[in-house]
C-alpha cells in the first residue's frame, strides 16, 4: 500500500505485475506520468488520481500509456483524477476491456482526455459537487454517470444516465452517440438534460441505431425519452452528419412547464403534449384471435434501464412471481387472463401495471356479399355465425368460413 505520490519519469519502461494499491483521500498520493512507456499490464490499480497533463515541462510528448485489461478505481481527492492530455494518442488496443471508475468525494469526478483518445468504459459516481463529473474529449465504449454530469465533446457507443439526476451537454458542442443512449427518468425520478449554458443549444447527434428505446417497436427510427425535463438541446437531423440519425421524441409525461419542454428551446424533437393522467405502460387490454399465437406481452413502455428487474404475476399483483424476463410469451389461448408487471427501476422506485389477454369468441363467420365489391378483406361482406352483422374482423385462418350456394 503506497501512501506517497508515484511518479513514471525516464526513458525506459515500466508493466505492473501485480496490483496496485495506494492509500486513499487526503493522506494518499497520485499517479504522476512523465516520461517512458507505462503499461498497466491488465492490472487492478486503486489511486486518488492519475495525472499525465500536457506536453510541457516534465511531460514528454513521445510517452506512451497502455491500460487495456485493466480495472482502476480513482478514489481520492485531487481535481482531474484523471487526466491524460498529452502524449502518444490512445488506441483502441491500449484501453480494450479496461474500466476506469471515478468516486471521488472531494473533488470533481472528471476525466479529461486529449481529442481523438480512445477509452473502453467509463464509470463515473460518488460525488459532492452539483455539477458532478465532467467527461471531455473521450471517445468511449460506454460511458456511465451515477451522479450529475456534464458531457464535453464526446463520442460513445453507449451513454447511461441516472434516473433523477441532471446532465448538461456543453454548449456550441456536439456529442456523438452511436449504439445506446439511456436518458429516460422514471415515474418517481425525472431527469434533466439540458445544455450548460441556458439559451445557448447544445447538439446532441445520435444514431438511427441507438433508436432502441420505442413505445412503439414498429418505429425503429425514433428514440422516445421520457420523464425528462429537456431544455436547449438540438437533435441532429439525417443529413447534417455522417450516417442515418434517430429521431428524437419527448413523451407525454414529460411537463412543458415554463422553461422547460416545449418551451425550452429544442430543435429537431418530437414534443408530445403533457399528460396529466396516468399511462398504462403495457398498453389497455386485448382481444387475441385464434392465429394470434405465440404472443409477446412487452415492456418497452416502461422505460426502464437495462440494470432494471423484472417480475411477472398472474391473476393477482401478490401472487407467485412466474418470470423475470422483460417480456412474456403466451403460447396458447391457455396462457390468456390478466398479467401484472412490477418494473423495480432502483432508487426504491417500484411500478406495476397490467393486461388482460381474452379470446376472441368468433368462431365461424358466414358470406353475405353485402358491401357489393366482393372483397374478402371487407368485413363489411360477413356476418356471425348467429346472423349478427356487428363484425368487425376477417376470417382468420382458423375461423370456419361458410359462403352459401348461389
């Protein structure tokens, strides 16, 4: 256990063989990174910071820093607890599976690269300061906030926000999000996002791809964010960047209170109208035909993070739990009666809806012709089997089907 600061100064090289421990907050030391070829060797290392800023001074532009493998935890008390911004750029192969985590209680929980260096995942969390940490110039695998955030010209693949908590996007920026974005609130904890400097836009450019989180599945271009406050963010539309972008969409539990949504100086969002009642997040109950099998029930509508649970009843919200995967399947008409989801979202945060699956009744249907245009896929053409003309739906193929002489 090292209490003192560690510094990498000369011409040579330096790989850890085991892990690295050094003593934590105000009576332990830093990483301090000069010169050489440091390479962590795919090593745990627990410091109070890393610092490798510049290339001035003591800090030589021809250093190199590999971390791939390697898990760090940044625990201490310094500003910047990591920093590496001068150097050799950082490759894809220098930072692969490598976790960087910063929890520092004193200080902000920054990580501050130089443009153009690539990490793999980022975690940033414990913090005392409002604005929480700050990642700028990183172009990341995934990146996650467990606290406030602010994102400073950034690229991922993936982006995780904290339901409840606030994010601002630099101003006159644009961050880049190519797979995943996760920015929903929840029904107890809305999110914030907004650019750091009110009204002056901040851009955001996501990916068709990252277009994964619909109410509706069919649309597969927009990403539906909601129980969010949204306040000077523009979306960057298809045409103004590289490759296809998603479609953006602000749902209708998302106020438009003054200052904020509809009013908050978006541009290029769908902004639907607040509504004020609740919203069955499993969609109302449905009528299954015979050929509707296997059916999905899904839990897109809730919104919920990826590290939510997930638990599925039957009859009754207290009975025996008979799932804990996102969606359910029924098989059969067997399967049908009333399902309840509980969605626990984390934060002591727990909602639960429900849906009721019935069978269609309609078991035969006869030809009557009557819309005159000869068209089996008129409804208006059939009748039930007991003379009701109130049909609303074409012969399935599991439906009997008579069409009489003449």
């Amino acid at each position: 256990l090292i209490a003192s600061n560690l510094v990498f100064n000369g011409t040579g090289g330096w790989q850890l063989q085991d892990s690295l421990l050094m003593a934590g907050n105000t009576g332990g030391g830093a990483i301090y990174f000069y010169n050489g070829d440091l390479n962590f060797g795919g090593q745990y290392v627990r410091t109070n910071a890393f610092h490798s800023a510049g290339n001035t001074g003591n800090y030589s532009p021809t250093r190199t820093l590999n971390i791939a493998n390697s898990n760090i935890d940044i625990i201490g008390w310094y500003d910047y607890p990591w920093e590496y911004t001068g150097g050799q750029p950082l490759t894809a192969a220098q930072t692969a599976n490598s976790f960087i985590h910063v929890a520092t209680a004193y200080r902000d929980a920054n990580v501050i690269a130089k443009a153009g260096d690539i990490y793999y995942n980022l975690e940033i969390s414990y913090n005392t300061r409002t604005e929480g940490g700050r990642v700028q110039n990183v172009t990341a695998n995934k990146i996650i906030f467990r606290q406030n955030g602010v994102i400073n010209n950034v690229a991922t693949d993936s982006l995780i926000f904290t339901n409840g908590k606030t994010y601002s996007f630099t101003a006159n920026q644009t961050s880049y999000i190519n797979k995943y974005w996760y920015a929903s609130g929840t029904p107890c904890l809305m999110t914030t996002i907004q650019s750091t400097t009110q009204g002056t836009q901040a851009k955001v450019s996501v990916a068709k791809a990252a277009a994964n989180y619909n109410v509706n599945p069919a649309d597969q271009d927009t990403l539906y964010l909601d129980y969010i406050y949204l306040r000077d963010i523009y979306a960057v539309p298809t045409g103004e960047a590289a490759g296809e972008r998603a479609i953006l969409e602000k749902g209708k539990k998302s106020p438009n209170t003054a200052g904020w949504g509809q009013l908050g100086n978006n541009t290029n969002w769908i902004l639907d109208d607040y509504v004020d009642t609740p919203i069955n997040p499993l969609g109302g109950p449905i009528t299954l035909s015979c050929n509707s099998y296997p059916y999905t029930i899904l839990s897109v509508g809730f919104l919920a993070p990826i590290d939510a649970k997930y638990y599925w009843r039957k009859e009754s919200p207290g009975s025996e739990v008979i799932s804990n995967d996102p969606n359910f399947i029924l098989n059969s008409s067997e399967d049908n009666g009333t399902y309840f989801l509980t969605v626990d979202y984390g934060q002591s945060c727990l909602i639960t809806a429900s849906k009721a699956i019935t069978a269609s009744t309609t078991d035969s249907l006869i030809w009557t012709g009557a819309a005159g245009d000869s068209d089996w896929h008129n409804y208006h053409n059939w009748k039930e089997a007991d003379g009701s003309t109130l049909v609303t739906s074409i012969p399935d193929i599991c439906v009997n089907v008579l069409i009489p002489a003449g």
